[in-house]
C-alpha cells in the first residue's frame, strides 16, 4: 500500500464531497441546495477523471451540472411563480372548492 | 487498494445520507435532490470497484458503461420527477416547499 | 428462422417496443397497432410456451456475444408461463382500455380528457409491457435492472394519467418509492459484481460459495424489491397509487407491475443464491407475508370506496405468495415454483377484472362509494357476474386456480406441522369472504321502489373482458394438470447448466 | 423572490430510530464492502479478449454498443419515457422565459448554440477511439437546447409536433431497426457483421445523440408542444411574459 500525496488528494476530495452533500441535503433554502448540486456535480466529474473514468466525466460534467441544475432551477421556478399566484389554465379543471380562496392574480414577478 | 476504499466509503455514507433525507424531508424537491445524491453514492462505489492505479493494468470497462447508462437513466427519471413534482404542486392547496398552505404564501408574496 | 431457433424470443420484448414508439409517433390507427402487437404478443408466449415443451429450455444470447461478455435471455417453465399471464391479461387489458376512453356521455370536456389519455396510454402501455417480458426473459442481473427502471417509470406516469390531484401525488410518491427500489437493487448489484465479478445469473448460480459481499447484495436486491412489490411494512404507497389511477391502469398495476417485481425477487431467492438463503429469513418473509393477508384484508374491510377495497385486496393477497416461502424448506423446488405461479396468475386474471368491473361501475355511476352502490346488478348484469366471479378467485374457492394454490400451501403446512400458516391462510380467505360479500350484497340487493337507470352508452368491450378474465381465473383450477406440467419441463435440466453459451 | 426557506425541523422519535437504523446499515455495508477482496474480479480481460471484433478501440464503447448494445437500447427507451411521462402530465405551452433578453445574450447564443452542436459531432464521432459517444454528444446538444429555450428564440415556437416526435423517436427506432437489420444479415439480434461493425456503432451512435438531445431539451420545457386541438382552448389568461414576448 502505497500512501502518497494522491492519497491526501483522494481524502481531501472525499471529505469535500460528503461536506457538500451535506449542505445541500440539509440547508435551509432550497435554491441553495440546488446550487451547493450544482457544485456538487462538477466536483463529481473531477472524481470521475481521479477514478480514471473520462467518458463518466464526461457526461457527468455535461449532464449533471449543464441539465440537471438547469432542471431544478426551472421547477423551483414553475413552483414560486405559481405559488405567487400565477395560476396556469390547465390545472383549474380538476380543482376543489376550497381552493377558490386563493391567491388573487396580482403580482406579476 | 486505498484509493478504492475511501471512494466506496465515500459512495456508501452519500447513499446513507441521501436514504436519510429521502425519507425524513417531506419537501419534493429535496427528496429529488435526496435521490441524485443516493445514486451518485452508488455509481461512486461501482467505478472505485474498477479502479486500478496508473500502470497496474487497464481499468474493467463493464462498470463505467454501467455507470454511464445509470446517469442517463437518472437524469431522465429526475426531469420527470421535477415536473411530477410541479404538477402536484399546482394541484395542490399546500405550499409544497415552506409547508404551509398556499394561501399564506401568496399573502406573504403581495404584501 | 427454424422452430427451434432461439431468436424467437425476441418478439415479446421487440414488437410492444417497436408498436409503442410507433404509437408515440403516429397519433392516427394507435388502437390498430397496439392491438396487432398485443395479439402477436399472446401468439409469441403460445410459441414459446411450445417451443419449450418440445426442445426443453432455450438460451439466446444477444448479438452473439456469449455469457460472461454479453446479455443472454432465456426461457424455462416459470418465464413462459408469466409471459402466457401478461400475454392474457394484456389482451383483455387492451380491449377493455379501447371501450374505457372510447366510452361518451354528454360531456366535453370528460371527452377530451379521454382522449388526451388515449394518446399517452397506448404508448407507455406498450413499453411497460416490451419492459415486463423483457424482465421475465432476461438473465443478466444489470439488464434486469434496466428493465426495472422501464417499468417503475412507465408505471408511475401511466399512475398520474387521471390528473386528479389525489393521483398526482400518489403517483410521485410511487414514482420516488420505485426509483428507491430500484437504486438499493443498484447497490446490491455493485456488491455482486465486486464479489464475483460477472453479472450474467447462470454464471452467480454456479458460484460455489457465497461469501459476505454476496449475502449483502442478496439482501439490498430483496429490499429493493420487496419496495415495489408492496410487502407489509413497505405497502404505503400501493393502494392510493392504485385506486386513484385510471381503471385499465389499475388493472395493468395490480395485475402485472408487482408480479414482475416479485417474479425476479422468487428466480434471485429460489433459483440464483438457492443456496445463500437461511431458515431465518424465509421464516422472517412468511410471517410478513402474514402480517400482510391479516392487515391487508382488515383495510380492505374497512374501505368504503370500491376501488380502494380492491387496492387493499391486493395488499393482503400479495401475502399468499410470501407464505410459500417458508413452506420451501419441506417442500421441493418445483412445487414452491407452481404454487406461485399459480397464485400469481389467478391473481393477475381476477383482480384486473376487479378492477375492471370497478372501473365499469365508476364509468356509469360517476362514483364508486359503495354505500351508494345498491342495485347495480339492474343496470350492469355483466359486470357484477365478472366481479362476482373474480371475488370467487380471491375467496380461493374451488375450482379457482387460486384454490389449488391455497390447497397446495395448506398441504404443505400441514405435512410439516407449521400449522399457524395453515392457520392464516384460512384466516385471510373468511376474510376475502366478508370483504367480497359485502359489496356483491349491495350489488343484487334491489331496494324496493328502486327504477333501474337507464344507460345512454354501453359498450361490450367494457364488460366482456372482465368476464373473460373472471372466467379464466376460475377455470385455471381445472387446466391445473397444464401449467404444472410447464413448471416440470422446466424444472427437468435445471440441473445440467452450461456455464455460459447454448446449451 | 419568495424565500424558500422551511422551519427547522427537528427529528422525532420515528425519524431518530429511522437514523439509527440507516447508520447502522451503512456501518455494516460498509464493513463488509472493505472486506471484499479486490482487484482480481472484473471482465477487463473478457473485454480486452474480444476488443479488436467489436469494430471499436475505445472499451467503453465497445461495451455500450456491442457487446451490451441490449441495456444501450432499452436506455434509450427510458429516456423516451421519461418524455412521454412529462407530457402526458401537461398541456401548458413551452414555458415563456425571461421576458428581457439583451441582444447581447441573443448573440452569444447564435455563436454558442452551433459551435455545441459541432463539439457534439466531434464528441460522438471520437467515441471510436476515445472518450465521448451518444450519451455525451447528445448531453452537449441538449445542453444547446436548453441554452435555445432559456433565450425563447422565436424560432422554436415554430417547430411542429411532429417533426419534434420524429426527433425524439428517432434514436430509439434506428437503434431498433439496425437490430432487426443484423438479425436479418446476420442471424443474431445486434450482432453486427465483424467488419463493418464500426460503421453501424456510428450511425447508431450519431441517430442517438441526436435524439437524446431532443429528449433532454424537451425534458427542460417540461411540456409537449401545443397541437392544434389544444389551441381551440379559450385563452382566458395568458400567462404575462408570454406575453410581452
């Protein structure tokens, strides 16, 4: 076993990675952790090149950090503009009641 | 073997953490969030398996291929879930994200 | 290609794949389409379901790449006879799905929703079906986990289809359940392949001893499963996802979606690490399995909505299919093997044409409460036949398959003096009783005073099937000879195994 | 911007059982999986055995498109699915984006958006040797698609379902036919004649990328395209920035 200045590299990284994960498993705000996610990914894709995996980092880097954040950040978007009260038209045909006191259309971003 | 033993370790307490989170968070988009990190805990473990340093021979391709199909899978069923997510969203009278009903939360918006 | 050429057993898998994204393609003859495949799928399983019977198991191996390197399928007594149960219950699924959404009233805007459900049904129908027989056919751990994800996806959005939101979250829910069923399958699946290092099952099955890595993966696999089949502690998610679905949905569900999950977790645990399983833990999966027929049948009792009852139902007969793991110690591999099938394949038939009925009656009365539901027998005679039929099924009543099944479980109780599972056995079919009597009494039941309400639509497609099912669930009992006769052929060279390659 | 913050929360007794128990699970998983002896298991050798009649030099490759071409084309599936899932679920237009782009932005993305689609040719075209393959090419291409949405090129709204279906299946049914094409050739599903087996890898490869990048843009809009039966719908609100746009 050979305990080198790779070793220290592969320990430092690990130790980032779970401290990341921890963060954007436990932070507060939502939007944060999508972006903690983001970080997290791309230091994936550094993982991958470590363990000798290209064609992995490769559609890590691409897919994790260029669509996934992309993905959480637009559904975290499509939630806040309608929870401000931009209903959409689609969803009202199979409404209850109770939701008829709801937000008036006002605020516009 | 060391660098194949702190990656899987790595993988194993991510998979922990996101299983953690998964279940105990009701919030949709952390228990999305919960469920990539599981499954980047998992791919984790599966190319440190096939990890062989430099010049000790070639790394076995089988896991990387596997990996590769797992991120693909995983992207789709997460844009899928996202936009399940949404839906339930905007069908239901509670805020999903800060737990309260939606109704306090437009409040909080016009004002 | 010859009779006896392998390459026959592609046909399941490929032709639903290639009439599903067809049907995405074309939004024009889908109907057309999904029926051809879905009848050359029926025809496909009778093929091989002879083919077996005349030249003994086959093995294929894709692109010609042999075992260790490439992904092999196979078909043996158990794989065919769940393709023949998805061949069936498919069939009558597609009908009775064709006159659901063709089914008008005077309303627009239920109209159009049927139609915008038609579109994406047929499509994820047929790929979850390509997904299910490629399950039942596979033999490579990982493409088997592939096939997992195709089902767990399409099942959860053809969960949400309705667009109710009660459906919508139940759907999530189940989506992010499987999604977590299938990454723990994942994980024990890297811990195979650190320990043995192939993935193909022929090559596990031959390993002779089984270390720690591999009783560890055997354990995540059958929790990942144990997740999507709905075993006790982890049901929560089935009955909303079930009941809030649309009904050929459910049916599709119920019938089918758990019995591919629980199909691989029975082949990993009987046939693949046969030899890794303690007493313990069959033991420990019987009294779930228990737990499951008690519980599951108290709720279903409990339910006031029709479709919930039949959810439930499906809970606590799921549990059957546990009990026979325990007994396996007494009994011989090949009896476990057809009393599973067995239960499974009554089970399939009877409760999609539960939920068929039920879904018929919700179609005409716009509700399925069934303290309302009084009389129904007036207005949908065929119906209640076929729900009558299947309850009989559940009951285990003869000359059901399910009461071979039930029979073959009690004998082999007995003949090894557990009698506690004889015990709940007996106990979970008095309760199937009461829960399936209580809402045929209902149905015959005419109050006085009562006028039958008069039908503006009716549709054949919407009441036969379930009756062909109710009918063939019933009559399996008395083709039990047949299906048995399936399981033995294959059992036969279980033995003889070429490590990899045609036999 | 609402806040997205929760409460904090803290555990209950379920939860710290349920914390217990996942570490106590990971303990035990993780003891065991150290204890696996390493290094001697894998098909590294299998693979690098068979490299040279699989068509491709790259082992990745030749795994993914070759030898478990089966797992590549029920992937590719699950994509599809993923799609066809989302837009079952909705019949909202293509979400409107930001509402201001700077011509700047418009630029940058008329010079970004095809030099993307070039890497991903280039991607798809080294997976041979290198590096790269379908799911990568396709992940850049998707990513230029979303960079297309973000900025609501006008363009976009012009693309008919159809041919957006056609994109979408394209991958998956290529990848189907070459199949039943090798079956007919050479009497094994996806088993490619030895010598032209880079070739097929390739066009199989490029139907692919081409498709996933569809799949996953679309998967960024998140809703099918508007056909013409929606488009009857009484517009009783429009949603502002659509507006505006």
């Amino acid at each position: 076993m050979i305990y080198s200045i790779l070793t220290l590299f592969d320990i430092l990284l690990a130790l980032t990675l779970l401290w990341l994960s921890w963060n954007l498993l436990n932070t507060e705000d939502i939007f944060k952790a999508v972006v903690l996610f983001i970080s997290f990914g791309l230091l994936m894709a550094l993982t991958w090149v470590r363990m000798r995996a290209p064609d992995v980092a490769l559609a890590e880097a691409a897919l994790g950090a260029g669509l996934t954040g992309p993905l959480f950040l637009s559904a975290l978007r499509r939630m806040n503009r309608f929870l401000k009260g931009e209903r959409r038209l689609d969803c009202d045909e199979n409404r209850e009641k109770d939701n008829g006191k709801n937000p008036k259309q006002t605020q516009a971003t | 073997m060391i660098t194949t033993q702190i990656y899987s370790i790595t993988g194993l307490l991510l998979f922990g953490m996101g299983l953690f989170t998964l279940i105990v968070h009701s919030h949709p988009l952390r228990k999305i969030l919960a469920v990539n990190v599981m499954s980047t805990g998992v791919f984790l473990i599966l190319i440190a398996t096939a990890y062989t340093p430099l010049g000790q021979g070639e790394v076995d391709p089988v896991p990387h291929a596997m990996v590769l199909t797992g991120i693909v899978v995983s992207v789709s069923v997460t844009a899928l879930a996202l936009i399940l997510s949404c839906r339930v969203q905007e069908t239901s009278n509670r805020d999903l994200l800060r737990e309260k009903p939606v109704a306090e939360t437009a409040k909080e918006c016009t004002r | 290609m010859n009779v006896d050429n392998p390459t026959w057993m592609i046909i399941p898998i490929l032709l639903p794949l290639t009439a599903g994204l067809l049907c995405f393609l074309f939004h024009r003859k889908t109907f057309a389409i999904v029926l051809s495949a879905v009848l050359a799928n029926f025809m496909a399983a009778c093929f091989l379901t002879g083919q077996l019977l005349t030249f003994g198991h086959m093995r294929y191996s894709m692109g010609g790449w042999q075992a260790p390197l490439g992904i092999t399928l196979r078909t043996d007594g158990p794989a065919v006879l769940m393709l023949l149960m998805t061949g069936v219950t498919g069939l009558a699924i597609t009908l009775y799905a064709r006159g659901y959404f063709s089914f008008r009233i005077d309303d627009p805007g239920r109209t159009e929703r049927h139609q915008h459900q038609q579109r994406y049904f047929w499509p994820l129908w047929m790929l979850l079906l390509s997904g299910l027989n490629g399950l039942f056919l596979s033999n490579d751990i990982f493409n088997l986990y592939i096939t997992l994800e195709i089902i767990g996806i399409s099942a959860a959005s053809l969960a949400a289809l309705s667009g109710k939101p009660a459906a919508l979250l139940a759907s999530f829910r189940y989506l992010l359940t499987s999604l977590l069923g299938s990454l723990t399958f994942l994980l024990g699946i890297v811990f195979l392949y650190k320990s043995c290092g192939v993935l193909d099952l022929d090559l596990l099955r031959n390993l002779t001893e089984h270390g720690p890595g591999v009783r560890a993966a055997l354990a995540l696999m059958s929790v990942g499963l144990l997740l999507k089949t709905a075993l006790v502690p982890m049901h929560f998610w089935l009955p909303p996802a079930h009941a809030n679905a649309l009904a050929p949905v459910s049916a599709i569900l119920s019938a089918l979606v758990i019995k591919g999950s629980f199909y691989l977790l029975f082949r990993l645990w009987f046939e693949v690490f046969a030899s890794a399983i303690t007493t313990a833990a069959l033991n420990v999966m019987g009294t779930l399995g228990s737990v499951a027929i008690l519980w599951g049948a108290i709720q279903a009792i409990r339910q006031h909505r029709l479709k919930l009852m039949v959810a439930y139902s499906t809970v606590s007969q799921l549990g059957y299919l546990f009990i026979a793991f325990p007994l396996s110690r007494t009994a011989d591999n090949a009896q476990v093997w057809s009393i599973v099938i067995f239960m499974a394949m009554a089970h399939a038939c009877a409760k999609s044409a539960m939920f068929m009925s039920a879904g018929t009656i919700f179609l005409h009365f716009g509700h399925d409460r069934i303290r309302d539901l009084t009389g129904v027998r007036a207005s949908l005679p065929i119906t209640v036949f076929a729900y009558g039929i299947a309850g009989v099924t559940l009951m285990g009543l003869p000359p059901s398959g399910a009461f071979i099944a039930k029979w073959l479980l009690l004998s082999s109780a007995l003949a090894s003096s557990q009698w506690w599972w004889a015990l709940v056995i007996v106990a979970g079919s008095v309760m199937a009783m009461i829960y399936v009597f209580r809402v045929i009494s209902r149905f015959i039941v005419i109050p006085e005073g009562f006028s039958s309400q008069k039908l503006g639509y009716h549709s054949r497609l919407l009441e036969w099937p379930a009756l062909a099912l109710a009918m063939i669930s019933l009559l399996l009992g008395l083709a039990a000879p047949w299906p048995l006769h399936i399981l033995a052929r294959g059992s036969h060279d279980l033995t003889q195994i070429l490590p990899g390659g045609l036999p | 911007m609402v806040k997205t913050r929760n409460r904090p929360k803290r555990l209950d007794g379920f939860q710290r059982l349920f914390l217990l128990l996942v570490i106590c699970m990971i303990i035990l998983l993780g003891y065991i999986l150290s204890n696996i002896p390493g290094g001697t298991l894998g098909l590294e050798d299998t693979v690098a055995e068979f490299q040279d009649r699989s068509g491709v030099e790259s082992p990745v490759t030749a795994v993914l498109l070759n030898f478990r071409a089966y797992d590549t084309m029920l992937e590719v599936v699950v994509l599809l699915l993923a799609v066809i899932g989302a837009w079952s679920l909705t019949k909202s237009p293509l979400p409107g984006q930001v509402a201001d782009i700077s011509p700047i932005q418009m630029g940058v993305v008329r010079l970004l958006a095809p030099v993307m689609c070039l890497v991903a040719a280039y991607l798809v075209w080294q997976g041979s040797h290198l590096a790269g393959g379908a799911f990568q090419g396709g992940a850049i291409l998707g990513a230029a698609g979303v960079l297309i949405l973000v900025s609501d090129f006008p363009q976009i709204h012009t693309i008919s379902a159809l041919s957006l279906r056609i994109g979408l299946v394209l991958g998956p049914l290529f990848f189907v036919g070459i199949a039943f094409c090798c079956l007919f050739f050479t009497g094994d599903l996806l088993g490619y004649p030895e010598e032209t087996a880079g070739w097929f890898i390739l066009l199989i490869e490029s139907a692919c990328a081409l498709s996933i990048g569809v799949t996953l843009a679309a998967l960024f809009a998140g809703s099918r395209p508007e056909s013409g039966v929606q488009k009857k719908q009484p517009a009783v609100k429009q949603s502002p920035d659509r507006g505006n746009s």
